[in-house]
C-alpha cells in the first residue's frame, strides 16, 4: 500500500521514513516466508524435473525386460527392389526367389460416340463384377472426364490431346484405381431415348491389369508360383512382408535374421537413461563455492543436497544396475561402473562379443539388471504411489500453504502501516495544536501592561 505524504509540517520529522523503517522491521517474518516459499518452489521443480527421468528410464527398463524385445529380427533382400518388412512372429530364416511380374493396374483408351441420345450421358463402369453408373453433366469431354473422376467410380480419367492447341483432338484415357488382375474393367453407354440400353464402348489397351507373382524355388521340383493383387505379399513367411518393383529373373535371396542394432538398443537405452537421472541428481547435489566480500570462502550446498530421499533413489540405482545377476557381473557384458563419477559406461564392442557369443546369457543379465534398475524407477515415479511423486505433492502443498502465510502478512503489515499513519497525523495535529495554544498565550503575555519598579 502507498504511503501517504505526511512528513511533519509541525513536527519536523520525516515521516514516511520512519513508517518504512519501522514497517521493514515489521515484515521480517513475512520476508522469511517468500525465502522460504522461493527454495520450496525451486525443489518442486527439480524433483518433476527428476521425476520425468526415473519415468523414462522406467520404460527403458521395462523394453529391456519384455521377452520379445530379445526376439528381435531384421530382414534383408539381396536386391534393392526387393524390400522385407518384419512384423510380430517373424523368426530367423532365408528364402530364394525370382519376380516374375509386378502389380499394375489397367490403362486403357476409350472411344466416345460421336454423338449420344442425350445430353447428359451415362456410363457403366464395370470393374470386379461391380457395376458403377457414371453420369456426366453435358456430353463435352471436360464433364466426362470430371464424372469418371468422382470418388468411388474405380477409375480415374484424363483427357489427351492428340491434335494442336489450335486444332484439339481429344481422347479419353481411363485407368484403374487399383491394381491387380481382378481390378481390370469395361465401359458401356446408355443408349436409347430413355437409356434402357447399353452399348459397350471400344477400349485400346495401353495397360493390362495384373497381380504380381513370384516363383518360389525356382528352378527345382518344388517350384511354386505365389501372387498378390499389390506389390506386397503379405505374410510370405510369418511375420514377414516382401515388397516388390520390379521383375527379377536372377533369384532374390531374403534373409531374416537377429536384430543385433535393436537388442544392442535395449541395452543403450537403458544405460542412456540410467545416466541421465545420475547425472540429474549429481549436478543438483553438487555444492559450489564463493568469495564473500570479507573474502571468507562461502560452500553452498546444491538443491539436492541434504535430500535423503533423492540420496536413496540415487544409491539404489548404482546397487541395482552394478551387482552381479546370477553370479555374472554386468562388466562382463560391457556394463561397468565409472569409480570417479559413480556412473556407469557401455563398452559396445564387449557387447557385441558378448552376444555374439552367448546371446542368452546377455538377455539374462541385461533384463535382470532392467528388472532391479525398474523396480527403483517405478517406485520412485509411480504416478499414484512412487515415494518422489508423494514427496512432490507435500512440497506443492507446503509452497500453497507458505502463499496463504503470505498473503495474511500482506493484510497485517497493510493495516499495521495504515495504523502507524493514523498515529503520526494524529501527533502532528496534536503538535499543531500545542503550537497554537502557546502562539496565543504568548500574544496574551506580550499583552500584559509591563510593570514599572
């Protein structure tokens, strides 16, 4: 609240300084209490900041723990224009074929009447053993392009002009909307005052629909030709898609084999979380030191520093992800503990060695050191119960409770500045007052006829 301008006229003295002095004595509680709720603030901060990271590297932890992260495949073709996807079931295996034709949908050339029996004609497409009626607007080719061009008719027109800008010449090029043999299709026209009948239209074929197919085992007495309506057999073998562009007489050979770059990825990941949450805790606990002014030397302790809580979450993450599983040290498979830092490094090379040779036995120390590195994680993070998450919502609570404090001193110190104001107006009316009594018995006194000896 302002202060009002009632500096002593009578008095003298300046009183707005005093009620500031006397009020900056006042609000030293109220001071400690924004301290306060300033350093509760920045602790809630870093603990979500915090609490975010044991989050995701709960869900490293719980990749590395799945069964079928460690079952992994990748599939590879030994032609660039033959592409393999691999899916859920997918197992390790090889296989050899040739393309024999690519998916491709019908292109054909249409021949339009020179006139029809109405203005506005009609079509049938016939596509799959599907009818679909086309109904152009006008019989001028732009409006039958544009009808054979609505959704759902299966085809999509153009009109190509074979003549000169000058002199056009246009033909009516249909072509299918989806591939493969049982997308081909023929056109007919209305015909008849009141188009009951029905005209096929002559059509030149530029493309023939067809399916792609493979031949399997070619050249062997197994051989065995395989087909899709697209490019893409689905499901060639389990789990695994094969996409085709283009013919192939040489055999292509498709191997499906174990995701080494993805397995090698559950254990990164998993460390690359774990680092980033020691990391976090250590950067927060780390004291930093000052010069005062007297030249004393100052150590102020980091956020973190002091925190039991945070302590504990950090020493139980360097226990779990650092003893050994089953009697097989992590180090062994390329996870070791840095003595200086207290964080952990990955050796990729000894990883790969490892799993080279014994990919077993990776998946088992891997997944047991994600299932302890989890069970810290979760219970710190758990959105409901973790021991981080319940300690961040007593600070939430702790920092509204230290605002309500605030705003009470806020009312206090406001009526307390009014009341000291009140005072002092009230000593200078008093003063003004006194002034005036002495100002008139003084005028009475000077009045007095002065007596002679």
């Amino acid at each position: 609240m302002a202060s009002l301008g009632i500096d002593g006229l009578i008095s003298g003295l300046k009183t707005t300084d005093l009620i500031n002095q006397l009020m900056l004595a006042e609000a030293g509680p109220q001071r400690l209490l924004t301290q306060k709720q300033a350093s509760t603030s920045s602790m809630v901060t870093g603990l979500q900041g915090l609490n975010a990271r044991l989050s995701s590297l709960a869900d490293a932890a719980m990749a590395a723990t799945k069964p079928a992260s460690w079952t992994a495949v990748a599939a590879t073709s030994s032609h660039a224009s033959v592409s393999a996807a691999a899916g859920a079931g997918a197992q390790p295996a090889t296989l050899e074929f040739t393309v024999s034709q690519t998916a491709q949908s019908q292109a054909s050339l249409v021949t339009l009447p020179a006139a029809y029996d109405t203005g506005t004609p009609t079509f049938t497409v016939t596509q799959g053993g599907v009818d679909t009626v086309v109904t152009a607007d006008s019989a001028d080719i732009r409006d039958v392009v544009d009808a054979f061009n609505a959704q759902g008719t299966g085809v999509k027109a153009a009109a190509v002009n074979v003549g000169t800008p000058a002199a056009p010449d246009y033909r009516l090029q249909l072509t299918g909307v989806e591939t493969g043999a049982g997308k081909g299709f023929t056109v007919s026209v209305a015909t008849g005052a009141d188009g009951s009948a029905s005209t096929p239209l002559a059509l030149s074929t530029v493309r023939t629909a067809q399916d792609a197919q493979l031949t399997l085992w070619a050249g062997t007495g197994h051989e065995q030709p395989v087909t899709s309506a697209t490019n893409t057999f689905s499901g060639l073998m389990s789990g695994i898609d094969v996409t085709v562009t283009k013919v192939e007489a040489e055999p292509v050979s498709l191997t499906v084999a174990r995701d080494d770059a993805a397995v090698t990825k559950l254990a990164t990941d998993l460390v690359g979380a774990l680092g980033v949450v020691l990391s976090e805790i250590s950067s927060r606990t780390k004291s930093t030191i000052t010069t005062a002014e007297d030249g004393r030397t100052v150590v102020i302790g980091g956020l973190f520093s002091g925190d039991s809580a945070v302590r504990g979450i950090q020493q139980q993450l360097q226990s779990a992800a650092s003893f050994p599983v089953d009697g097989i040290s992590p180090s062994e498979v390329g996870l070791s503990i840095n003595a200086k830092t207290g964080h952990f490094d990955f050796d990729e090379e000894k990883f790969a060695a490892a799993l080279a040779a014994d990919p077993a036995r990776v998946e088992k120390v891997i997944s047991g050191l994600a299932a302890r590195i989890g069970e810290v994680a979760t219970g710190a993070s758990d959105k409901y119960e973790g021991t981080l998450t319940l300690k961040i919502q007593s600070q939430e609570g702790m920092v509204k409770s230290l605002g309500d404090q605030i705003a009470s001193w806020d009312l206090r110190l406001a009526s307390r500045r009014e009341g000291l104001q009140k005072t002092y107006a009230a000593l200078e009316v008093s003063l003004s007052n006194l002034q005036s009594q002495s100002s008139w018995l003084s005028s009475q006194i000077a009045s007095l006829p002065s007596m002679s000896s």
